[in-house]
C-alpha cells in the first residue's frame, strides 16, 4: 500500500505521489535563529524527522532541506540590544539549534542552506517576479507581491479574500498598491544588514527566502512542503503564489509543491505556551532534567497533526515507560543470546502500516507495546526456555530495533541508555547520582567484609532517597523509584 497523508493543499488525506518514482524532494521551513529552540521547535523538527526516516525506511531517496532564517528583525533586534553582529548571533544560536536536534536524535537535513548565503538567487528571483508582471518597485527602495494577480492565492489556507483584506495592513513607510500585497525586498533601514540589488540596497522580505532555497536546492515542484500550522497563513501561502508565478506559464500551487503537510501546536498543562504566562521551555532546559530520547519518545505519543500537550507528570511516564523498553530489550538480548532467529512476527509490517496511515505514531506506540508486553513475559518466566523461545526473543529484539530506527528510538546499548535516562530523573527529584554511587561502593566494601549491619543500614538510607537498588551477576545497580 502506499503511504497515505493529510495534504493541506487537498484539504483531506491523500495518496502521496512523488514526481518521480522512489525520490522524494523534501523542504521543511527551519528557525530564525534568534534564540535557543523551544519545545516547540522540538515537536516541529521530531515530526518531521519521523516523516523522513519512514520514508527513507519505504525505500524513497529523500533530498531534504530545512533552512536557517539568519536575517530577521528579531535577529537584528536581538543583536542590537547585545552589541552583538546579527550575523554571529544568528551563527551561534544556528549551531545551538544543531545540538538541540542531535540531542533529540533528529537526522541533519542533506542540506542546510541561509539566507545569507542566496541573496543573488533571491535578487534574481525577485527580478523574474517583476519582469513577469506579479510584482512592482513603487520607488521608495522596497518590492511587493501583488496578491490579486495570483487566482489561487487562498487556495492552501481555505480562507476568504475579504477576510484576509479586513486583517491586511499597510506600515508606516510603505508603498503598497493593496494592503494584500507583502514584500519580497524591503529598503534598508538604518543600523540594519543590507545588500545590493536594483532596487537600492536592502534586505529579503522572509517569505521568498524559502522559495529561492527551496528552487535553488531541489527545483520545482517539490514533493513534500512541510511546517508547523501557524504557517500556512501568510508563509506558506506567499511562498506558492511566488514560486509559481516566477516559474511562468500555469498558475496552479501545485507547480510549486505537490504536498503540503503541517504539525500542530505545542501546549503546556493545557495552555498556550508563552513568555508572558511563565511556562515557556527553551529544548535544553528541559534536556537538563529529561533525557533528549525521553523527550522524542515522549512527543511520539501524540499524532503529528494534533497539538501537543506537555507536561512533567506525562513526561516523567513516558520517560518510564521508555526505561521498560530498554529493560525488556536487554533481557531479550540475553535470554535469547545466541539462538537462531525465530521467525518474522509481523511487527515491522504493522508499524510500517501504521505509519504509512498518515504517519500515525501513537498508532504505533500501542502496537510497540504489546509486542514488549508478550517479550518481557517470555523472558521473566520462570524456569528454562525452549531453544524456540529463545529464537523468539532473539526475533522480538532485532524487530523492535528496526521498528525503534524508524522512529529514532532504541538505538542504543541498553548500559548506555538507562543511566543517561535514570540521572536525570533522579535530578528532577533532587538526588545526586554521586552521592548514590559513592553508598553503593561503601555498601560493597561492606559486603565484603561481611559487615551485613551497615550493608542493610546503607541500603535503608538509599531507599529513603528514594532509590532502589538491584544486585545481579554484572553487580549492583539503581534506579528511581
Ligand atoms: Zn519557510
């Protein structure tokens, strides 16, 4: 079956169809990088990352792109308030938004372009927009798209022309036709970057960048566009009618993209996340007390068109929740240590299904679990295993990492996983994992000089911590309670 998806611009689910068979040109609208990604950001880049490691998975060779918006007014207003160039500002949170992702186990887009970096393929583009006749230089230094010209303006957002002139404005200094109308070049500014271009110098409106690295990088018509919701109106909307009146000939979106796709919101308990009500989370505030795989896995659980509602409760389930299947996985690796591979149960099937229905990942997570509900049954019961059994749990473990790649989870060695995992949920509640370690290796000394009294006496403190403790072959380890 081929992969079903919600395509914006059709309004409904449909069959994705690539322009070309098994290719897929993927651009994903990437931050302006003026600060430090929110929790936001993470949602948005984890959905996508899911997106294209599917269809990688499906065999497509997917180009993908996602761009950095480094010029902005926010970055020019940031940099002035530091006494910071814009253009090492906008660098360093651009590498600060690389961490964050890696962190979050987001695979490097192919390509990674700036807006700093295409003002010639901007300035041409804008060149073609007024030789064409769907755009104009009113004299005072800045160009404008002219909306009316383009018939399929609304199309991607379903919304009203008169609506959207009822919402329009026309600021102060510019030289609009029809308050529709948006710039692709604005007149420099005094105290502001700038570059040459026949209009006098100046700098790209935000909505053409994306259509001059979109058409630089992969052409046109890409296959999948994608972003979050909020920019449908007026991004993603201007992006068409520019990059399909600069190509000539039919006006029709899809010349530019052929799916359009976009994730929802991210909400905190509930509400609106924002400076203003104190509940707004940069990534790595919350990768100080979450491990980033907790946190994806924890995104996972939502579908990517509904919004998201984070919370520390759900977060600290989901956090258990993936310690049991790092858990059940280690236990399956050594019962089943050695045998020959049962046979195939199904499982990547039913997820791959799962996630061709739109990409249903909370779908998927349910399937996940039942297959580790079975496995770690298997593997806990008592008394020995068939040589059959073993196969199956040799089986269960190579699936449940081929579906985990999928989904960038499970990836890695249990022993590396779990203490990452468990430290920071010990933070959260306000335990030292140094002070953990440090009763752990007096309790062995203990052990061994047989002084069972302040063994069990430091085991006592330990749980009062709030930490319970396993001794096995491997020796002891710990974990939250
Ligand atoms: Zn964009």
């Amino acid at each position: 079956m081929a992969i079903q998806l919600y395509d914006t611009l059709a309004g409904r689910k449909r069959t994705f169809e690539p322009l070309e068979a098994g290719k897929v040109r993927l651009y994903v609208c990437g931050p302006t990088v003026y600060d430090y990604a929110h929790l936001g950001h993470a949602r948005c880049y984890v959905v996508w990352d899911v997106v294209l490691r599917h269809l990688r998975a499906r065999g497509y060779e997917v180009k993908y792109v996602r761009n950095f918006t480094d010029v902005d007014d926010k970055i020019i207003r940031r940099a002035n308030e530091r006494g910071e160039d814009p253009a090492a500002l906008a660098a360093r949170f651009a590498d600060a938004f690389d961490e964050d992702m890696d962190a979050l186990r987001c695979l490097r887009p192919d390509v990674a372009p700036r807006v700093t970096g295409h003002l010639p393929e901007i300035v041409a583009l804008i060149e073609r927009l007024v030789a064409n006749g769907f755009a104009y230089a009113p004299g005072n230094g800045d160009v404008y798209f002219a909306v009316r010209k383009f018939p399929e303006y609304t199309r991607l957002s379903k919304r009203n022309l008169d609506d959207l002139v009822a919402g329009a404005r026309v600021e102060p200094g510019e030289a609009k036709h029809d308050p529709l109308d948006f710039a692709l070049w604005k007149a420099a500014k005094a105290g502001e970057p700038r570059w040459p271009s026949p209009w006098g110098e100046g700098r790209p409106g935000w909505h053409i960048e994306c259509s001059a690295m979109t058409l630089a990088h992969l052409g046109a018509p890409i296959d999948i566009h994608a972003g979050g919701k909020d920019l449908v109106f007026p991004h993603h909307t201007n992006e068409i009618a520019q990059s399909v009146a600069a190509q000539g000939g039919g006006l029709e979106a899809e010349r530019y993209a052929r799916h359009w796709m976009h994730n929802g919101f991210v909400q905190i308990d509930d509400q609106k996340m924002s400076k203003s009500l104190g509940n707004f989370f940069t990534v790595r505030e919350v990768l100080k007390k979450a491990d980033g795989e907790a946190l994806r896995f924890f995104l996972l659980g939502t579908h990517y068109r509904n919004d998201f509602n984070f919370s520390d409760t759900v977060l600290g389930e989901a956090e258990k929740r993936l310690v049991y299947l790092y858990e059940t996985l280690e236990k399956a690796d050594r019962v089943g240590a050695g045998a020959a591979l049962g046979p195939a149960t199904g499982l990547v099937e039913q997820v791959r299904a799962a996630l061709d229905d739109d990409f249903n990942t909370a779908a998927v997570l349910g399937i996940v679990s039942e297959a580790f509900t079975a496995a770690n049954a298997l593997a806990d019961r008592k008394g020995k295993r068939s040589p059959e059994e073993k196969g199956k749990l040799a089986r269960f473990a190579a699936e449940a990492r081929e579906v985990g790649a999928a989904l960038g989870i499970l990836q890695r060695p249990a022993g590396e996983a779990l203490p990452s995992i468990r430290d920071r949920a010990a933070g959260r509640r306000g335990i030292d994992p140094a002070a953990v370690e440090a009763r752990l290796a007096a309790r062995a000394e203990a052990r061994k000089a047989k002084d069972f009294a302040r063994s069990d006496a430091l085991r006592d403190e330990l749980a009062a911590m709030g930490v319970a403790i396993m001794d096995g072959p491997a020796g002891t380890t710990w974990k939250v309670e």
